[in-house]
C-alpha cells in the first residue's frame, strides 16, 4: 500500500523538478500534451457516458470521431474554401467545429434509435457486436464521404511557432486547447448542474430505480448518445 502511495507522489516531485529545472520545455510540451489530453478527455468523457447508461462497450463512438473529422474538412475546405491564415478562415473553424459536433450528435443518436435501442433488452455481448457492426456501417460512410486513400490540405490556421526562448509552441495546439478545453467543460457541467445530467447519472446508477422515481430511461439514454456524439465531434 506505502509503494501504490508512492507512484502519484513521485510523479507530482518529477513534474515539479521539471518545471523548476526546465521551464521553458516544460510550458511548450505542457501544451502539447494539455491539447492531446483536452482530446483524448472529450473523446472518453462520450464513451464513458454511453458506456455508462448503456450497459456496453459501443465500439463505434470512435468512427462518429472519424465522421466528425470528415464533416469538418468537407465543409471547411471543399464547401467554403476556407481561405488559410485569413480572419475569415478562423471564422469558418469554428463553424466546422459547431456543424461536426451536429454531425457526430446525428450519427450517434441514429445508431442508438435504429440499433441500439432494438437490442438493450438483449445480453451485453449481441449489444457489443451490433455497435462493431454500426462501426462497419460508420466506416464505410466515411469511405464513401472522403475515400480511402491519403488527402492532404491546405492548412485554414497560421502554419507558424510561437517561440518561448529556443522552443516553440504551435499555433494549432493553442487553437485546439482554446476550442475544446470550453467544449469539456460544458459537458462536464451538462452532466453534473444540470437536470440533464442528473437524470443521466441516476439512471448510470440504477436504471430501475430511476424509472420508479419518474425518470425517463429511453430518454435519457438517448441523450447521454446525442452528448456523447457531439463531444465526438467537437474533438
């Protein structure tokens, strides 16, 4: 128990002996990781919740992440041509990030309505294999959306570092921290102030009693999916 307690104490000691030692590294990679993490968190925070209320693993929360990705770059570079390093390129970011996030909320609550909520009656494992078929499903949409193949293009944000004495720090992963650090945090209040969330939780916690209390189950379920999506797409 001593040594389990020692691990999170010398990582704390390790993360401050960097930060004194080495400031100027440990901000511009502190950033990089702070904007992964932001990333990585709003993708979890969506499969925990689904994972939560619907008593199973959804496989294919992380291709609505895809067809959110593919949404944003089709309107973004081939709808609008979003001019790079332009005012009105930053303008059209954020309307891509608002129009994923409706699309991720789409297909996600698709597959709930059409798939998910057909099966939640039946044992975890046939819950499990229809969400890897409504991934496969998902998948091919993307291919038949964008391809298969590689695509590059053209950058919408300044391709430019903003250096801290000899290291630099990108303008994308400011841009990503400045998008999705708010993004979490109304999700994270969405779920935890409001009656939303608390409807969402009760019914984590006990689906049955939830119900006997007057809470919708179908309800909330479908908006813990519609959640879920459209922290998907904003990632």
């Amino acid at each position: 128990r001593r040594l389990r307690a020692l691990i999170p104490v010398s990582l704390v000691a390790w993360v401050i002996y960097t930060a004194v030692t080495y400031p100027v590294l440990f901000t511009s990679f502190g950033l990089l990781g702070l904007a992964h993490g932001a990333i990585y968190a709003l993708i979890g925070l969506g499969f925990a919740t689904t994972n939560q209320l619907g008593r199973f693993i959804n496989f294919s929360h992380g291709d609505v992440f895809m067809l959110g990705a593919v949404a944003a770059t089709w309107l973004g570079v081939r709808i609008l041509h979003a001019p790079p390093h332009s005012a009105r390129g930053v303008v059209i970011v954020l309307l891509t990030v608002v129009v994923s996030a409706l699309v991720g909320m789409i297909f996600s609550c698709a597959a709930e309505l059409l798939v998910f909520r057909r099966v939640r009656r039946a044992t975890r494992m046939v819950a499990v294999v229809a969400s890897v078929g409504v991934a496969l499903i998902w998948q091919n949409v993307g291919i038949k959306w964008n391809g298969s193949g590689t695509r590059k293009f053209t950058p919408v944000l300044p391709e430019v570092n903003l250096y801290i004495d000899v290291h630099s720090v990108l303008v994308h992963t400011l841009s990503t921290l400045a998008i999705s650090v708010p993004a979490l945090v109304i999700a994270l209040v969405v779920i935890t102030r409001t009656s939303l969330g608390r409807g969402m939780r009760a019914v984590g916690e006990d689906p049955d009693a939830a119900s006997m209390l007057g809470v919708d189950v179908g309800r909330m379920v479908f908006a813990a999916f519609a959640l879920a999506g459209a922290c998907a797409g904003v990632a």
